[in-house]
C-alpha cells in the first residue's frame, strides 16, 4: 500500500488544530535547512492571449449553420469577451491609480503646508526669545552703566535700542527669507514628482 505524503497523514492523524500545527512544526524542524515553501502572489490582471494571426475556422457564405459551428461561434465570443473584460480592468485599475496619487498628493501639500506654518512659528518664537534675551542684556548692561554716569546712559540705551531694533530687523528678514525659500523648495519637488511618476 502506497504511503501517503506527509501533509495528508498529518491531518489523517491529528486529533485539533493545535495538534496539526504542532505536528507541521515538527516536520518542518527535522530539516531545517530546507527552505519552506512560501507561496508566490499571483498577478491578478493577466493579459488574454492575442488572436490568431491566421483565421482557419472561416464559414463560407454557401455554407449551412451546422452545429459546429454554434461551438466555434461561442469560443470567439468567449475570446473577445474576456479581452473586453481585460480592458475595462485595466482602464479601472488605472483610474483607481490615478485617485490614489491624487489623493496622497493633496494630502502631502496639506501636511507640507502645516509643516511650513510650525516652522515659521518656531523661528518667530526664537527670534523673539532671542530679542528678550538682548533687551534683558542691555536693561542689565543700561542699570550698570546708569550708576557710573547718567550723561551717557541716555546715549548708550538710544544705540542699545537701535541695535536691538536692527537685530530684530535680521531675524525677521531672515525668518521671511528662510520660510519663502523652504516652500519654494516644496513646490519645486511637488511639480516634480508627477514628471517622475509619468516617465
């Protein structure tokens, strides 16, 4: 009597589903060198074979509708139906696709477009910090000057307010300057991506 494969004796034998697993783990450590079988996905759309280029099965004009022809009626009829079915697939596919990337583009402005504001806010709250910092540093720098001579403390928090309004000045150009040309950059790579995509 031919002995069965293993697969089959194994579900034969096995009392539950646990045992089956453990059974099948067990096979597959006895050799484990062995590479297990790990099934390959199939192509879901596959193109129909193309016609013939020759036609023999021509029913002549002389001739009577026999019943072969009702055979052969119905198998070019198959053929050209699923040739149709395989281009409405495909034509769907593509609009699918097509909504898709659309989708994910819309979606990456949207969070580029957010990501440009935080960082835009993020420079503003440095540059402002950074503002405080200095005016903190020539309130204290005017207090230590203002004990030593009041002549000239007038002058130096005149030139310490002119510095502090010519670094603010910077900073915000340099904010503007920076957000401007991070979204440049952002709109360049988007008009990009299509071109990449359609090649």
């Amino acid at each position: 009597m031919p002995r069965d494969d293993p697969i089959t004796e194994e579900e034969r034998r096995a009392n539950s589903a646990t045992d089956l697993i453990r059974m099948r783990l067990e096979r597959l450590q006895q050799n484990i060198d062995k590479p297990a079988p790990i099934p390959t996905k199939k192509e879901t759309l596959r193109a129909p074979k193309a016609p013939l280029e020759f036609v023999r099965n021509v029913v002549g004009s002389s001739a009577a509708a026999g019943s072969a022809e009702f055979h052969i009626y119905r198998n070019n009829r198959r053929k050209e139906q699923n040739r149709l079915d395989y281009i409405d697939a495909v034509a769907k596919k593509e609009e699918l696709d097509q909504a898709y990337r659309h989708k994910v583009t819309k979606l990456q402005e949207k969070e580029d477009s957010k990501t440009a504001k935080k960082r835009a806010k993020r420079l503003r709250q440095k540059a402002a910090a950074k503002k405080r910092k200095m005016a903190k540093k020539a309130n204290d720098s005017d207090d230590s000057s203002s004990s030593g001579s009041d002549s000239g403390s007038e002058s130096d928090s005149d030139d310490s307010d002119e510095k502090s309004r010519t670094e603010e000045e910077e900073t915000t150009e340099k904010v503007e300057r920076e957000s401007s040309d991070a979204e440049e950059n952002e709109k360049s790579a988007r008009e990009q991506e299509p071109l990449e995509g359609s090649a």
